[in-house]
C-alpha cells in the first residue's frame, strides 16, 4: 500500500472521529445528543463485521482455529488490561446519566483544566493504540485496513462527543479544546505509519497480529453492545 495514500486514510479517520465533539461545542447540541444515543449501536455493528466478517475469515486462512482463538483471547484480554491501567472510560455512556443535559455536563470527576488536561494525555495514548491497530490492519490489505477504519470512526464519535464535554465543563476555551483534540487525534497517523513500515518487515507472524487486533475490536465492540443495552433500559424506564 502506498504510504501516502495510507497517511491521507488515517488523517480522514483521526478528523472524522472528531465531527461530534466539534458540533457539541459549537452549540449543536441536539447533533451531539443524537451521536451520543445512536452511535454505540452503529459502532457495535461496524466492530463486529470487521472482527467477524473480515480480519476472522482472513486469519483463519492461515492459522488452526484453536491457535486463532488463543490470539484472539490475548488480544481481548490485553485490550481490558490496557483500559485498566489506563483509567479509560467510555465518556460517552456517562454522559447518557445526564440525559438532555448531556452536551453541558459532561463527566462528574472532572473539575478543573489540570484533571481535563490529563485525560487528554491518556486519549493521546489510546490514540497510539488505535494506530497500532489500524497499521497493523493494512498490511492484510486495504479492505482489511478500511472496515478497522470505519470501526475506529463509529467509536471514536460518539466518544469524543464525551471527551469535548469534559474539556467544555473545565472552562478551556472553544479553540483551543478544538486545537488539542484535533492532535490527539491526529497522533493515530505517526502510529499507524510506523507500526505499517514495522509490520512490513515481520510479515510472517501477521496473522497472529490479526488474530490479536481481532481481541482488541471484539473487547471494544462488547462495550459499545452495553452502552447499547444500557441506553434501551434507560429508554424504557
């Protein structure tokens, strides 16, 4: 694949990930609720084609089913640990508490620009991962690299939606919340170039990889189904 065309594909992802936050801090907060109550359902649909409709078949091809699902287990468990030690929440099922006041409240633990700050600095963390993940996707090929995409887009929305909140609750202005989420963001790019042009040259072990990314989608697609689930108890209260 070429790397400019990949470059070009991860900045689209990194920026399209970013529409609802951008539209919940310029007043489009009716945009911003709707993304916050439909989005884990269509992220959970994207996650689980790409896991199981693309990134499976194409790693079954090349490894004993027992051995995949193995890797695959890792993965899921490796993804749980990082979100662990990370402190990572999915904003966006907290602030469906807050109901129609979601696009003003945003998460209760965070008070003041230093804490917002910081959760800033653990998205630009889980950003190197997605980029981990979505350059390791194209090496199986662009219609692997595309669906991981996509899944990464629907999760990413509605999420940011969250994390702009916070930062709007910790009195950081408009501008300059837009400048520091659209390089958080953006730092899937470097990630995912290097983690390509490392890939390329262990091309052999790639379907362990595969199996591997296939554990961390499936453990982000089990948290957009209970986001999901959560907001249709909420709904039929």
């Amino acid at each position: 694949m070429n790397i400019l065309i990949l470059i070009l594909v991860l900045a689209a992802t990194a920026l399209l990930s970013l529409v609802g936050g951008i539209a919940l801090v310029l007043g489009r907060g009716k945009i911003a609720r709707t993304i916050q109550k439909w989005g884990p359902a269509i992220a959970f649909v994207v996650l689980a084609y790409a896991v199981f409709g693309d990134i499976i078949p194409e790693v079954s091809e090349e490894l004993p089913i027992i051995e995949m699902i193995s890797f695959i287990v890792v993965g899921f468990v490796a993804c749980a640990m990082i979100g662990v030690f990370l402190g990572r929440y999915h904003h966006h099922s907290d602030l469906h508490r807050h109901g129609k006041h979601a696009d003003s409240h945003g998460d209760d633990d965070i008070k003041n620009k230093t804490q917002a700050y910081t959760m800033l600095a653990v998205d630009s963390v889980h950003g190197i991962a997605d980029g981990v993940v979505l350059g390791t996707s194209f090496l199986a090929g662009i219609w692997t690299g595309i669906p991981a995409c996509l899944a990464t887009i629907a999760h990413e929305i509605p999420q940011e939606v969250g994390d702009f909140a916070i930062m709007q609750k910790a009195k950081i202005k408009t501008k300059k919340i837009i400048i520091y989420q659209t390089l958080s963001s953006l730092i899937i790019v470097p990630a995912g170039v290097v983690a390509y042009l490392v890939g390329e040259q262990l091309l052999e072990g790639l379907p362990v990889v595969l199996a591997i990314v296939a554990g961390f989608l499936l453990y982000v697609a089990i948290g957009e189904l209970s986001c999901t689930i959560q907001m249709l108890r909420e709904k039929s209260k």
